[in-house]
C-alpha cells in the first residue's frame, strides 16, 4: 500500500503531548507492519519542519530533519510545475478556508500517483474528491 504523510500525522507522531499522538504511533505501526510505502512532499516538510519549531521547539525540527536525512524510508515528492497547475485548479475551485495551497499540491500528488492511502487528521483529506479511491487513516480533528 503507498501511503501518503500529511503535516498533521508527522506532527502528531514527533510532539508527546499532541493530542493525536497516541493514535499516530499505532496507525505508524500498523503500517509499518504491512510493510507500508510511505510518501510526502518537499511542501509539506516545509509546513513540518515550520509546525515542530513553533509548537515543539527548534531542537524537535532540527533533530526530525536530520533524521529524514540520516534513515528515512520515505520517498519525498517534489512539487512540479505540472503538479503545481493542477492544485491551482484545485485550489480555486474550493473555498474552504482550512484548505491550504500544500494540501492542494497534496491532492495533486496523491491523484497523479495514485496513492491508495492518506495519513492525516484534516478533516477534507477525508471528503476531498479524488481520482480513484483513497483510504482515510487517522481521525478527523
């Protein structure tokens, strides 16, 4: 199963006292276990390493960077021109207010690889239309 990591879920694993961290260890694990592929994007790491230095602390963003760099078994998509276009679309088409321009790139990605999963806790991860069937893991804030 290709797995795609939202902001959220890598948040919720890195800090102890987010309020989904528990459920965060146990999806990982799970995944983990079926020999899950886990994929991202360099946008969304932006809004990672940005969320762990000001909800965590600049030690907690620091030592997650380095340790993508050091051990990581996720595959980090770049966010093309062709992708970028496509949330462009998306991204004028929805009004929602929560919805960010990375979780459009996040939408493009997953259509266009056709990831079987998302782990995440926003709520339009859920219900955003795809272009195939995406499963939810995690629970909605």
């Amino acid at each position: 199963m290709k797995v795609f990591v939202d902001t959220g879920a890598f948040c919720a694993f890195t800090i102890p006292n987010d309020q989904h961290n528990r459920i965060a260890k146990e999806i990982y694990k799970r995944l983990k276990g079926e020999n899950a592929a886990f994929y991202t994007s360099n946008y969304v790491l932006d809004e990672v390493f940005t969320l762990l230095k000001t909800r965590g602390s600049h030690k907690t963003a620091v030592k997650f960077m380095e340790q993508l760099e050091e051990k990581s078994h996720l595959d980090i998509m770049q966010v093309s021109e062709v992708i970028e276009e496509a949330a462009k679309v998306i991204f004028k088409r929805f009004d929602d207010k929560r919805l960010s321009f990375t979780d459009c790139t996040s939408f493009s990605l997953i259509n266009r690889f056709k990831i079987d999963a998302v782990f995440a806790f926003d709520e339009h991860f859920r219900y955003h239309p795809y272009s195939h069937t995406v499963t939810f893991l995690g629970q909605s804030k």
